[in-house]
C-alpha cells in the first residue's frame, strides 16, 4: 500500500497556556517524536508535518526519509486550513492517506497497523475510515485519494469533517474500546486525568 500522511502540528496550544502540546513529553520522549517514529514503523512514502506557532522549537524534531515539514503561513485559521495544506503538500497518489494529530499520547505502532488492516479490508465503496470509542469519534482518520482531490476542489472551509457528514455511506466507523484512538490533550486539566486514568505522566520539556 502506497502509504501518505498528513501530522497536523501548527496549533497555538491556547487551552494549554499558549505552548506546544506536541512537546509535551510521555517517558522522556516529546509527542511528536513518539508519533513520527511510530508512524514511520508503518512504511510510509510521504509523511508530510503541518507546522505554523513554535514552528522554530518543533522543526528540529521532525526529520527522517520521506518526511517533510510545510509552514502554515497562518495557522490561526484553524485545524481546516492546516488538513488542506497538509493534503495540497502530499505529491503522491497515495492509496491511503492517514490523518493524524501530533498531540495524542497513547497511540503506539500497533494501533495505527490495526487502523490500516481495517482500512484495507474496509467494504467495497468506502473511502473514508476512523476509530470510534463509545459515542466518540477518535483519530487518526484514513482516506482515500479521491476523497483528498474531492476536499481540495470545495472552499476553504471544507474538510475532512465536512465530507463526512456529506458522505455517510461511503464512511466506515472502525468500532473500538482502546481509548488510545481517543485520547489527546488540550488543557492542564486533561494531563492530570491522563495521569489519574492510566498512571501515565506527561511532563514538559527544560526549555517550557
């Protein structure tokens, strides 16, 4: 499978007192080195990185073959913005494109790999696939190519969401219990119920 990524990482982290939640550290190792690393294990051919606030502190993180960081001129147009520059960046045609955030904490290779086999056995006319723990939807979600040129061809506006709801019966819900998929955190608060819920700490790193 031609395998291509979009990792949204361009957020100002307001919730979280104007930092970069992706810098957050989970056993010494910050967010966002956790998941390039567990997304690489994949195989990917492309994994294109949204940067846009801290894009100077985040940038030296994220290196590696076939993986390319895209500046978001201005991030604070919201997480839209960066999903489409994310996808206009990717130069493949791609059999799947995973979509992902740089601030979930638990997800781990073998999680994303059960995605993907999902997303491979998915029924004929699917073209969109995400994780669902109880009544809430997770991430990351997969999508086909021809779902990137149809969110690329509508307004600014447009996204992954937004072809969701447009297209229910070309979406497949991947039903699960591991809170993996729907674990991220935006505020002080979610930190300390992380810690509460799994004796999991997340600690910044010396320079916030």
């Amino acid at each position: 499978m031609n395998l291509g990524v979009v990792l949204m990482a361009a957020g100002s982290g307001s919730r979280m007192g104007f930092k970069p939640k992706c810098l957050l550290h989970l056993d010494g190792v910050p967010l966002i080195t956790r998941m390039l690393e567990s997304l690489k294990r994949l195989g990917v051919q492309e994994l294109v990185v949204v940067l846009g606030h801290y894009q100077d502190t985040i940038a030296p993180l994220v290196h590696g073959e076939h993986v390319h960081p895209v500046i978001h001129p201005e991030p604070d147009q919201g997480q839209i913005s960066s999903q489409r520059l994310g996808l206009a960046s990717l130069t493949q045609g791609h059999d799947a494109i995973i979509m992902a955030l740089a601030d979930q904490p638990l997800l781990e290779t073998e999680d994303l790999q059960l995605l993907l086999e999902c997303f491979h056995a998915r029924p004929a006319g699917k073209e969109m696939l995400y994780p669902q723990v109880g009544q809430t939807p997770g991430n990351p979600v997969i999508i086909t190519n021809a779902v990137k040129q149809d969110i690329l061809l509508r307004a600014n506006e447009y996204g992954c969401r937004q072809w969701r709801q447009d297209h229910p019966s070309r979406v497949e819900r991947f039903l699960s219990d591991n809170t993996h998929f729907s674990c991220d955190v935006d505020t002080p608060e979610d930190i300390l119920a992380l810690q509460a819920s799994t004796g999991r700490t997340l600690t910044w790193g010396p320079s916030l």
